[in-house]
C-alpha cells in the first residue's frame, strides 16, 4: 500500500511540476509579448530575400499602387518596414511586406483594417492571446517559400504514383497469400515485396522529406486558423470560421503525414524500426501526393487563410507601432489631390522636428546643404505609403489622396550594366512620366533633379520636364539647390518652400522648418570652415564666388 501511495505521490509531484514549468513558460511568453508591445523593434538584419518571396509571387506586373523598387529604395523602406514589424510568424512578416509594397486603393479594405487595429489597441488580452497562437506558426526558413510551393503544386508532386499503387497493392497480395497458403514461397514472395518496397521507400524518402517542412507549415497555418475560428470577436474569426470544413478536410491526412516525419528524429530504437516498416506500406508517399491534390483544389481558400493570419499580424504590428510613435494620427483619405499633414515627421528619426504642410498642386522646395530638404520629401512619400498600407501616418493630424508613389532620389551608377549615373538618373525620371502618362495619379517626389550632367544644361532640361508635368494628373514635389529653375518655370503652378540656417561665427545652426518662399542664401563655403578645412580654401572659396557673381551682374 505504501509503495502505490509513494507511486502516486511521485506521479503527482512529477506532472505539477510539468504543469507549474508550463505555466511559467506561458507566463514567461505572455509578459515578453505585453513588454514589446509599443516599443521600438530592436534593430535586426532582416533576410528580405525570403520575406519578400510573396510580393514577387503575387504581384500583378504595372499595377496601379505597387511600389517599385527604385521608390522602395530611395526611401529606405526596408528600415521603415523594420521599424513596424512585430509579427510573431513567416505569414505575417511577408503580409507586412507586401502590403507596404501594394498600396490599398479599396476604401471598405482599409475600413476592415482599422477596425482589427481598433480591437488590437483596445483589447490587450485578446491581442497577446492572438500572438501566443500565432508564435506556433513560427518564422523556419524553409516556411518563407510557401507561396513558391503553392504556386507551382504540380512540380512537386512525386511521378508515376501508379508504381506505388501497384507496390501496395502486392505487398497486400502477399500478405493475404501467406495467411491463406502458408507455404515457403507465399512466405518468400511476401520477404521480397517487403524488400523491394522498403528499398523504394528509403530510396523516395529523401525528395519526399524536402517539401515536408513546407506542408508542416501550412499544417501550423490550418491549426492556428481553426483555433482563430472559435474566437468570439467577429473581426478576428470571420474568414477563419467561413472556411472551416475546408481547414479540418485539409488538416487530416498532413496529421498522419507529418506525425511520421516527427517520429524520424525520435531517439528511440524501435520506434525508428515501426517507421521503416510501415513505410514499406507506401503510405506516405500516397497521402503525400494526396495531400498536394486537395492542396490544388482549395488554393484560394489557402490564399485566403494566409492573407487572414497576415492581416492579423499586421493589425498588431500597426497597432505596436502607433503606440511606440511619439505623435501619430488615422489619416483621412480623399479621392481628390492634395495633400495636408499638420506636424508630419519621418518616423524613422528618433528626435524628428515637426513640420505642417500642405499642397494642392505642384511645388519646389530650395534650401542650402543639409538644411531639411531630403528627409522632409521623404518623410511626405514615406506617410503617404504608410496612409495607403498600414491607415497610419506619423503626424497630428493628415488628409492624403488615393495616389501612386514614385520617387527618383538615390540614384547610383551601374558598373555592371556599363550606366552612368547621368543615365541612371534620366531612365530614374523616364519610369516617372511614362506612369504619369497613363493617366494614374502619382505623388512624384524628386530630389536634386537632373544633378548628373553639367549646370546650365541641368536647368534648362530640368525645366522643361516639370513644365512638362505641370498640367499632368499628378503632384510633383521636387528638392533643388537650384533657384533659377523657379525663375525658368516662370509659373504660379509650383509653389515655393523653402528650409534654410542660422550661420554663426563658427557654425551653421538648422532648424529643419519648412517655409514658404525662395531660399536665396547657401552654405556651402561656411561649411567647409565649420569642418575644420584650413582657412585659405575657405578664402580662395569666397574669392571665387565674389568673382562669379560680379561677372554675372556685368553680363546683367
């Protein structure tokens, strides 16, 4: 009596401290997800390589409303999709992605959008319990191609699936036939369909096993999505419980399927020998190729499910975000031009200045060096990215268009392809007016226009691509050093701002305000006094430019 009192005291203290480690763990998990949650991301190196594997699967060539990669470039997305990304899977890392690279032009998307933002602001229980869910889905390499895997089913199918048909077929003939004659060669006949299919079995494993990993993560997506289905808030479980006979049919057979796979790195002798020996039933390989038909016939539920568990995702990454901005707002968005952003920042700036700015039509923003100009247009395209993707903007309060966003700003030589950074920079400008061209509104941002080849002609080219544009369905916000182009334009159809400085006796104070006007003074010179070059070349400097401008007031 004693040793059962012992046996079931040791049973006892064994599974309450297997439920107390549990309990710590989910505790544990729970306590990280409420601590990251409104804090800015630690920095990581991202392989985008991978997360952007779905937006160059599903993306639609020449759509309105993608972001190409010049854009994406020029404005540093990568960081900016970094400063938002708090997804807990592959699912919802490559949802985030593509929607930062696939502006929203459907108004009841983003409303359904904001309201899972809403809930996930709103409700802190019901967020972390979503997260823990989908932390099960996990970010494996080999789960980022999915959507390949997806797209190109048959590929992956095993060939000639009649030779196991007919292998299974002959073990069970040879099965029966031993039981019914029990003679030497009914026994012999049966050894060697049991050889031959095993050999085929361990010969098969390996190309089977490597798109194993791809059905175990959709399997994680289907588990996640019907525990998603039996949530009580609408906005969480409607596409999940709409296609829930389709999950449970689906999640059958990868069960079975992937339940062996695990089994394969089990340490246990016996258990590795029952695997070889219920593989030489083929059985694997048959649902497996199963697994893949059903997989084809319901793609666009399984399309649906990952978009369901991505927009989860990206609903707390947004909600995460807003929270961790030091000022943010829900924009407004309008179907007509122009734009109005009162205190809009670049959220990707830990101490940002404020600006308030608004346009209907067209403008030239001037400014001497690093006065504000480059981060200010960029702060303008990154917000109205985020106002069509993620239905947020870094500023107090925002009205935006329906609008494509295309920029020419970084541009860099090409070795490689034998281009200079002058013909970079005019192909940078040519994609710009051929988009524009095909009626599409675009916000069109430009940095330094035409810096590549020499001043005058830089001015009078420049000149003529934005009077070009002038009367073109588009906004064209450009940043120059060069103050005759205003003068050239000779127009009201660009409106002048402008950033500029305090020079003080030793150094050149900013205080990166946007104003309205014409800047009319550099610092370039006082500049490289300020750095420390040595004083005659800051002399030689200010000689040259006196001799310039007394030159040009004689040709006046």
């Amino acid at each position: 009596m004693e040793l059962i009192i012992l046996a079931i005291g040791a049973v006892f203290a064994i599974l309450s401290g297997y439920l107390y480690n549990l309990y710590l763990r989910r505790k544990r998990i729970q306590d990280i997800l409420l601590r990251r949650f409104g804090t800015k991301p630690e920095y990581k190196e991202y392989d985008f390589d991978r997360i952007k594997i779905l937006w160059e699967e599903t993306r639609v060539t020449g759509c309105p409303g993608n972001i190409d990669d010049i854009t994406w470039n020029d404005l540093e997305m990568d960081k900016v999709f970094a400063r938002i990304n708090g997804c807990c899977s592959f699912a919802g890392e490559q949802y985030l992605y593509r929607s930062l690279r696939t502006l929203c032009f459907d108004r009841t998307k983003r409303e359904a959008l904001e309201r899972k933002i809403s809930y996930m602001e709103s409700d802190r229980e019901g967020r972390t319990d979503i997260q823990k869910k989908l932390l099960c889905i996990g970010k494996r390499e080999n789960s980022y191609h999915v959507s390949s895997f997806l797209n190109d089913l048959d590929s992956f199918r095993l060939d000639r699936i009649w030779i196991y048909y007919t292998l299974q077929l002959l073990l069970f003939l040879a099965i029966a036939s031993s039981m019914i004659f029990r003679h030497i060669y009914a026994y012999a006949f049966l050894g060697i369909i049991f050889l031959v299919n095993m050999n085929v079995y361990a010969l098969m494993k390996n190309r089977y096993e490597t798109n194993i990993d791809l059905i175990t993560a959709l399997q994680n997506v289907l588990t996640i999505s019907r525990k998603l289905a039996g949530n009580k808030e609408p906005v969480v479980s409607g596409i999940f419980k709409e296609n829930l006979s389709v999950i449970h049919k689906l999640l059958k057979p990868m069960s079975f399927v992937n339940g062996r796979h695990q089994r394969e790195y089990s340490a246990d002798f016996m258990e590795l020998c029952g695997m070889y020996v219920t593989g030489a039933f083929l059985f694997d390989f048959v649902l497996y190729n199963r697994i893949l038909s059903d997989l084809k016939e319901h793609l666009s539920v399984i399309y649906e499910l990952l978009d369901g568990v991505g927009e989860l995702e990206l609903a707390v990454s947004a909600a995460s975000f807003r929270k961790s901005l030091p000022l943010y707002c829900v924009p407004k968005i309008c179907k007509e031009g122009g734009i109005c952003y009162e205190e809009m920042y670049n959220p990707l700036l830990d101490k940002p200045v404020y600006n308030d700015f608004s346009l209907n039509g067209h403008c030239i923003i001037t400014g001497s060096n690093a006065s504000g100009k480059s981060t200010f247009i960029k702060a303008a395209a990154i917000n109205e990215i985020l106002a069509m993707s993620i239905h947020t903007c870094a500023a107090k309060t925002a009205r935006v268009s329906e609008a494509e966003v295309y920029t020419s700003m970084a541009v860099r030589d090409d070795l490689l392809a034998g281009e200079s950074y002058f013909v970079r920079e005019i192909k940078s400008l040519q994609r710009i007016i051929e988009v524009i061209d095909q009626g599409r509104f675009v916000i069109a941002v430009i940095d330094e226009i035409l810096r590549g080849t020499n001043n005058r002609e830089r001015i009078f080219a420049s000149s003529a691509i934005l009077k070009y544009l002038e009367d073109k369905n588009c906004m064209v916000i450009v940043a120059s050093h060069d103050v005759e182009l205003i003068d050239l334009l000779g127009s009201e159809r660009y409106a002048n701002y402008f950033f500029c400085e305090q020079a003080e006796e030793e150094e050149v104070i900013f205080d990166y305000k946007i104003h309205h006007g014409i800047c009319e003074q550099s610092n370039a010179i006082k500049l490289l006094g300020c750095f420390g070059f040595p004083e005659r070349i800051v002399e030689d400097a200010n000689g040259y430019l006196r001799q310039y401008q007394d030159k040009g007031k004689t040709r006046g």
